[in-house]
C-alpha cells in the first residue's frame, strides 16, 4: 500500500509516465490495496474480531462503583435537653447532607456453559468474515485479470488494424501510378480508396475499443484520473498440446477457497449458537459481592470514622431455574437447529456449485484450446492465400475486388485467431485459481 502511494504520487507530481508499465501483478495488488469494497469488508472483520474479544472477556467478574450523595433543608424535628435537663422536642431550620460511597462485583460462575459457546460461535463468525475478505479479493483479482487480458488484446488488434491500413496505403500509391500509366482502370482505384476508408473505420474502432478497455481497467482498479497508465506487454504463447486437467483433482486442491471455507465456518457457528440456545435449559448460578458505607453531617463523628463505623460488606449467591418461558427457549432452539440445517445444506450448496464451476473451466478451457488452434490454422491459410492474392493483383491477374475481399478475409481470421487465444489463456488463469496459484502472465 506505501508503495503504491509512493508510485502514484510521484506520477500525479510529474504528470508523467513512470519508465516501466504495470504488470498484471502490479495492476491486482494495487487494486487488493484500494478497493472500497474489500476495505469495508475489512472493517466488518475487525467487528467481529472486536465481537469475539468481548465474548472472552466475559469470563471476568464485573466491577462498579457507586458515589451518592444527597442534600437536604427544611423544618426538621430533634429531641433536646433544655437547661434543666429535661427532653423536650424542638423544630428548627435545618441543611444536612450525606455521602455514600459502595462498591459491587459479580460474576456467573454457571449458565449452561453460554458463554463458552459465545466465544466459539463469535470465533467462527470471526472466521467466516475473514474469508469474505479473501472471496472478495479472488473475485477483484479475476476482474483485474480479465480486464488485463482485454486491453492486451485490443492493442493486438489495433495493431494488425494499424498494419492493414499501411499496406492498404502502400497498394493504393501504386495502384494509383498504375492508373495514371493507363495499365490498370480507374474503377479499382476507387475500389481501393473505399477499402482504405473502411481499414480506417476499422482503426478507428480497434483505437476506440483499447481506449474503452484501459478505462475500464481504469476504473477497476480506482486509478486516479490525472496520472498517465499504460500496462505492461508480455509475450504470451501457447503451447502446441493441451495438457488436459482432471476436474475431481483441480477440485481437490480447491477445498481452501474462501467461498467454501467461509460456508463451514458459518456452519460451524449455527451449531455454537444452537448449544448457546440449549443452554438456556439450564439454571443460572451467579455470585455477588459488596461492599458500601455511608457519612452524615449530621452525625458529630469525624468523616473516616462514620465510614468505618457505618460500612456495610456483602456477599450473595443468587440461583435462576428456567420453569415456563412461553416456550421461548424452545422456540428459540428449535429455530437454532433449523438454522444449522440451513448452514449444513449451504456448504453442500457452495460444494457442489464450486464443483460445476470447475466441471465448466476445464471443459472451457480445452473448448478454447481447439478453437485457438483452428483459428491459428485459419489464419495462416488466410495468410498464405493473401500473399499469392497480392502477387496476382500486382501483376493485374485479378481485380481490386478480389483483392480487397482476401484481406478482409485475412483481417478476420487474424481477428479470430487473437481472440481465441485470450479467450485460451484466460480460462488457464482460472484453472489456475482453482488449484491455488498466483494470477500472473
């Protein structure tokens, strides 16, 4: 995170470029580090972190102390002596106030072991959202990945548009001087400026889409606005064979994923909260302990003796035995237990779904393969028949026409080939998710 802001602030500073383009790792460790949503599902872990050390705390016997105090004025009654001695009641205007400091601790020492399954259940929600943050992190990892691979394709066919209109370019210069000669008709020149607009038309659209393709990459990873971004541009190849994947064994491998991980964990805290409402059966013994005195003004008694006269210590047990509850407590079991149900079939749910989804990968990834290698041999025909294409039409053995309608034919299958082959490396990344490696080119 201290790196990346280093990085960004010199690029906003500067207003310049830095001298080496982001990787895809560069690109998703940013995107980890600042994205809102995994910073918010941060926070709510450490809610519940903050939960759980509360529920351990409760082992501990509560503490408080109490200070009050209290004025009073007005007529009041005394006995007295009067000076032969004899008691007489007298009323007088009188201000008094009193002072009473006391102390009190307690402590359950029984409840039907709650407090136990609290920390366990509270442990296991701890747990659950931590692997939220993971699942959240895996799934902006794939976008960022994804997003990546787009932009790299879209420079790819921007720059096979780019190269087609060239050669157009360089064709129709010598088209035109062979029109001017008399050797060729002025109608394939026209033919040849239309196809030269429609391959800049088609510049255009490649130059607009990788354009679309970095903002959206763009705005994945929250970049800011002001500073320059270009991505790294690796070699990528693929190999000749496809080594085909084993879905039971990708799935093996992929028990650790948080989306399965964060389902047993919520497993496991319906069973603690199930225990948690069985142990409302049980009776409740509790121990309490105090300690208080009190000081009056109108006492003539010095301030520490009153309170050391007048301290009052205690001790108390006190015994809750659960008889009729409106049969909440069973209510309230009954729904625990169709809650650890609902857990159970939850995990099985999420089991069975990453299952699928890894059943689809494997079969998409060698879907993919083949239609790479059929694109690839396609587009090396398209090649081969566009080179002797372009020798016949240089030497005038056939029409613009023909000529125009091979290099689109080329155009395509270069397109085809290129969106094949990221189609093939995208679904390795996700094979390679599964089985718990790195997302990197």
């Amino acid at each position: 995170m201290k790196k990346t802001f280093i990085l960004l602030f010199g690029m906003l500073v500067t207003g310049k470029a830095t001298s080496q383009d982001w990787s895809l790792e560069q690109c998703i460790r940013y995107a980890l580090d600042n994205n809102i949503a995994i910073q918010q599902q941060q926070l709510t872990a450490e809610q519940a972190g903050n939960q759980l050390f509360q529920s351990k705390m409760t082992f501990l016997p509560s503490l408080n102390m109490n200070l009050s105090s209290s004025l009073s004025w007005g007529l009041s009654k005394s006995i007295q002596e009067d000076s032969g001695g004899k008691l007489i009641e007298v009323q007088e205007h009188r201000f008094s106030q009193n002072f009473a400091p006391s102390i009190y601790a307690s402590v359950n020492l029984f409840e039907g072991l709650k407090k136990i399954n609290t920390v366990r259940r509270n442990q296991s929600n701890y747990q659950a959202s931590q692997q939220e943050v993971e699942r959240l992190r895996n799934e902006i990892a794939i976008s960022v990945a994804q997003a990546y691979l787009q932009v790299l394709l879209s420079a790819e066919v921007l720059a096979v548009a780019e190269s087609s209109y060239e050669s157009m370019e360089v064709q129709l210069t010598r088209l035109k001087q062979l029109v001017e000669a008399g050797s060729r008709p002025y109608s394939e020149q026209l033919e040849m400026e239309a196809q030269l607009a429609a391959e800049e038309v088609q510049r255009v659209t490649s130059k607009n889409q990788l354009d679309n393709n970095y903002l959206n990459l763009r705005q994945l990873l929250d970049f800011p606005p002001a500073s320059t971004f270009q991505i790294a541009k690796p070699e990528l190849s693929v190999g000749e064979n496809f080594e085909g994947e084993d879905a039971g064994s990708v799935y093996h491998l992929a028990q650790d994923l948080p989306q399965v991980k964060g389902a047993e964990y919520r497993m496991e805290s319906a069973r603690h909260e199930l225990a948690i409402a069985r142990g409302n059966y049980w009776p409740t013994l509790s121990l309490g302990g105090s300690y208080g005195s009190a000081y009056y003004d109108s006492k003539e008694q010095r301030f520490w003796d009153q309170l050391l006269d007048q301290r009052s210590p205690s001790l108390s047990f006190g015994l809750s035995i659960p008889i009729f509850n409106n049969w909440s407590i069973r209510t309230n079991a009954k729904n625990a237990k169709l809650n650890l149900h609902i857990a159970r079939l939850e995990v099985e749910n999420k089991r069975k779904t990453l299952y699928k989804e890894i059943q689809s990968a494997v079969t998409d990834a060698l879907a993919a393969f083949n239609k790479h290698k059929a694109a690839e041999r396609n587009a090396i025909a398209a090649k081969e028949s566009f080179r002797y294409t372009e020798q016949k039409f240089e030497v005038g053995a056939i029409s613009a026409t023909d000529y125009n309608i091979s290099k689109n034919n080329l155009l395509k299958a270069k397109s085809e080939e290129l969106q094949a082959k990221y189609q093939y490396i995208f679904q390795l990344k996700i094979i390679d998710f599964y089985k718990g490696m790195p997302i990197k080119l």
